[in-house]
C-alpha cells in the first residue's frame, strides 16, 4: 500500500511539474501565432499555446505505457518509485533503493539479496560476475551456483579468460533500458507530431464549427 502512494504520488507530481513546463512554453509559442497571414491569427495563438501541452502530454503517457509494456514483460518496476530494478537471467534481478551503491542481486520474491551490495557487474551468458566488498563474484543463474570472495586473477582463470567488462550499476541501468528508451523516444515523437497535426488540422478548419452547431441545435430540439 505504502508503495503505491509513493507510485502514486510522484506520478501526481511528474504531471504537475510537466503541466508548468508545459504552460510557460505555451505562453512562449504564442506570438508565433502571428506568423503567416492574419486570417486565423487568433486561432493560431490559442494553437500555438496548446501545442506544447498537446506533445508533452503525449509524449508522457507514451512514456508511462511502453514503460508500463517493458515492467511486465521483463518484471521490472516503472522507473518511478524508490525502487530500481534490472533484468539478469533466469528470474534474477539487480535491484537497488534510492541509490545505485545499495544494489543487490536478488531471485524471484526472494527479498534476501544473494551478493549484496553490489559495485559492478557483467553478464556472461547465464552467469553474472561481478564486485562486492572489493572482491569478485560468479553466479551461475541456470544451476545457481555461487562462487564469491575472488580475487581478480581467480575471477579470469574462472571465466576461461573470456573478456572481462564489468560495468558500474549506473552504466548497467542505462544498458538495460536502452530498448525501451529508444521505442519510448520514436513511439513518443511520432505520436507527439501526430497529434500536433491533428490539432493544427482541426483548429484550422471550420468543420468543428459546423459539428457544435448541429449539437447546440439537437439540443435545443430535444429541450423543446
């Protein structure tokens, strides 16, 4: 319950912070209204202050979706609470709270961490190694087998010399998201340009004139 009011919560205040973001730049697009020709020019204003709220609006819940898509299918978290977690293998995660020096790596519900806290890491096939506590580590996610407390030289005797990468959990974070920042960032540009089409499209044009008039006069058929 605590977790969804603070789900809930910074949700609440991402939409209020764009909602500002949003309205200053209305107010800054504007005067392009007054660009072109003055038919429309009013109209054009109102669009204009409109077209930021429309693309970022857009754009966030897109955003919200493919993330909300990606948590599913990988049982990773939206990326909006305290909470961080990152895909391994086999039902193995890397999770930290507030802050990347807490890691850990964690399997299924368990909530004791196995190698904890953990400073770098790097897949290997199915096997994770990585460092913590100044040493190395080699988790064989298939068999769950563990190997800890190694020094450097043991750790690449262990993996058949294989090259060696380990990445800092920052650099892992953004490694692990990568796919999903790129769809979020195409899908939302599309659909932000979309839209600003469509608004362009139906602000300009007298046919939502026609629409409101053939409702206001049902209307007041129906009330007489």
């Amino acid at each position: 319950m605590f977790y969804l009011f603070i789900l809930l919560f910074k949700l609440i205040l991402c939409i209020v912070l764009l909602s500002i973001i949003a309205f200053v730049l209305g107010l800054l697009f504007i005067p392009l209204g007054y660009i072109g020709k003055k038919l429309n020019r009013k109209r054009k204003m109102v669009l204009a202050f409109l077209s930021p709220n429309v693309a970022i609006g857009i754009f966030f819940f897109t955003a919200i979706i493919v993330s909300l898509i990606f948590s599913l299918f990988q049982g990773t978290g939206l990326g909006i609470s305290d909470t961080v977690t990152m895909p391994l293998k086999n039902n193995y995660t890397l999770t930290y709270i507030d802050i990347p020096d807490q890691a850990g790596i964690y399997k299924g519900d368990d909530h004791e961490g196995i190698f904890y806290p953990v400073k770098e890491v790097q897949l290997m096939g199915d096997s994770v190694i990585g460092s913590c506590h100044g040493t190395y580590f080699i988790l064989n996610t298939k068999t769950d087998e563990k190997q800890d407390s190694l020094t450097f030289k043991q750790l690449t005797e262990k993996v058949h010399r294989k090259p060696i990468k380990l990445m800092t959990i920052e650099d892992y974070e953004i490694k692990s998201h990568q796919v999903e920042n790129i769809v979020t960032i195409t899908l939302g540009s599309i659909l932000s340009i979309l839209g600003l089409i469509a608004l362009w499209k139906i602000g300009l044009s007298d046919n939502w004139k026609r629409f409101l008039s053939m409702l206001l006069h049902r209307q007041q058929t129906n009330n007489q």
